[in-house]
C-alpha cells in the first residue's frame, strides 16, 4: 500500500490540483486586516456575552415557569366555575401577556447565543478549510430566520401589546432593524448553502464542493454580527414593554377596583329590596 501511495503523488498529471476549501481574496484582506490581540479582544468578549446570555436563559426558564404554573391554575379555576370568573379572566390574561413577553425574550436570547458562538468558531478557525466548514452553519442560521418569518412573527407579538407600551419608538425601532437586515446575506443564496451542505446534505459531491465555495467567511461574519445587532434592537425594545408591564398591572388593579365598587352597590341595593 505505501509504494502505491508513493507512487501517486509521482504521477505527471495531465491537471492542476486547485485547493476546493480556499477563501475569497476579499475573505483574505479582512483576516489579514485583524491582529491577534484584536480577534483576541473579540473572542473574550463574546465568550463573555454568551456566558451572561446562558444565566438570563437560567432566570427566564424560572419566570416562566412560574408564570405557565399561574396560568395553570387560573385556567383550571375558570373551568371548575370556581372564584370570581370575571377577576380570573382578567388575571388569566395579564399573566399570559407576561409569559408571553419572557418566552420571545428566550427564543431570541438562544438564537443570539448560537450566532455568538457561530463567530467565535469562525475567528478561531486556523486554515481555510476550518474556516469555510464552520461558514455553512452561519448560512443556516440566517435562512431560519427569514425562513421562519423571524422578524415579522416579533412585529407582530409587539402590535400584540397595549398601544401604550410603544409609543413613538416602534417606527424608528423598525427602520434601524431593516437597515442591518439589508446587510445580510438574502434567503436565496442561504437557501442554496444551508439545503445543500447543511441542514441537508445533496448527494452530488460536486454540488457540495460547489456550495461550499459560494460560503464567504467575511460575510458569515456580518451575518452573525447583524443578527446580534438585530436581536439586540428587539431585546432594548422588549426591555420597554417588560418595564411597562406595570401599565398592565396597574390597569387590572383599578378594573378591579371599580368592578369591586359595582359589586357592593349591587349587594346594598339588594338589601333594600322587600
């Protein structure tokens, strides 16, 4: 077997054997264009924004917990009849805002994770092959997004909530958001990556080899970091619906209030009839 191989690599091919995994010139000019110390700098801090990323996951998985076995319970009281079925309504529906709000605050602090942890391999990777492999997984992460109507199912939880806890952010908040959008990769040429070499593998070797150089690393990078930038956006917004929670809070209590006075006036109008 050693003298076959030997004897291979003596052979005068009639081709040139051309690298498959070799990275854009452009790819090339922004590796180059980074020290160690800043790609080190980077890494540190992403390696740092995923750790606190994981302990707000570990506070959310408890808050709403909390909340979903609230909601259980206000649930099975309103099918047993049991309490006051208007004060359990109105409490049923603040709680399941609330709920609501953390639950998008998970889903977009995990796909935050994952585009964090994305770069950190692609700024660790050492040759172009490494670098490329990891690509794919950027392309993927993008095309779920669009693919899933990311953006559009968030804009449509937001208009969910009471006008009162947007203001006049919502419009600006969106224009900023669409502006990285634009930077992105576009859902046609991450359909082609991620279904080819990804979360699907084609049969042809040649068509995965030809996928895999369409994947540019440069661009992998800004298609996590808009994706991070994005998702930061949403959260600064989510943080002022959350804050404003109270509005919610604060509308149930004097509801209640009133509906407790009606309640009274009824009950003594009640005694005074023969």
């Amino acid at each position: 077997m050693n003298n076959i191989n030997n004897d291979m690599t003596e052979l005068d091919l009639p081709f040139e054997i051309k690298p498959a995994f070799k990275l854009q010139n452009t790819d090339r000019k922004h590796i180059e264009s980074m020290s160690e110390d800043e790609l080190s700098d980077q890494i540190s801090i992403l390696r740092k924004d995923i750790e606190n990323a994981g302990k707000k996951c570990n506070l959310l998985v408890s808050l709403i917990n909390y909340l979903n076995d609230e909601i259980k319970k206000y649930k099975q009281l309103l099918k047993n009849g049991e309490g006051d079925i208007y004060g359990n309504k109105q409490w049923l529906s603040v709680i399941q805002t609330h709920a609501s709000i953390y639950e998008m605050r998970g889903y977009l602090t995990l796909l935050q994770m994952d585009a964090m942890t994305t770069i950190v391999g692609l700024y660790q990777a050492k040759n172009d092959t490494e670098r490329i492999m990891l690509c794919k997984h950027a392309y993927t992460i993008m095309y779920e997004a669009i693919e899933d109507n990311l953006f559009k199912k968030i804009s449509a939880g937001i208009k969910k909530y009471p006008e009162e806890l947007k203001g006049d952010v919502y419009k600006p908040f969106w224009r900023g958001v669409k502006d990285i959008i634009k930077k992105m990769t576009n859902h046609a040429e991450a359909k082609i990556i991620r279904n080819t070499i990804d979360a699907h593998k084609c049969h042809s070797f040649l068509d995965q080899i030809n996928a895999y150089k369409k994947c540019s690393w440069s661009q992998s990078v800004v298609n996590m970091y808009g994706l991070f930038r994005v998702i930061n956006l949403i959260n600064e917004y989510m943080n002022l619906i959350n804050n404003n929670m109270e509005v919610l809070y604060n509308r149930f209590y004097e509801n209640m209030k009133e509906y407790i006075k009606k309640l009274d006036e009824l009950q003594e109008q009640l005694k005074s009839l023969p």
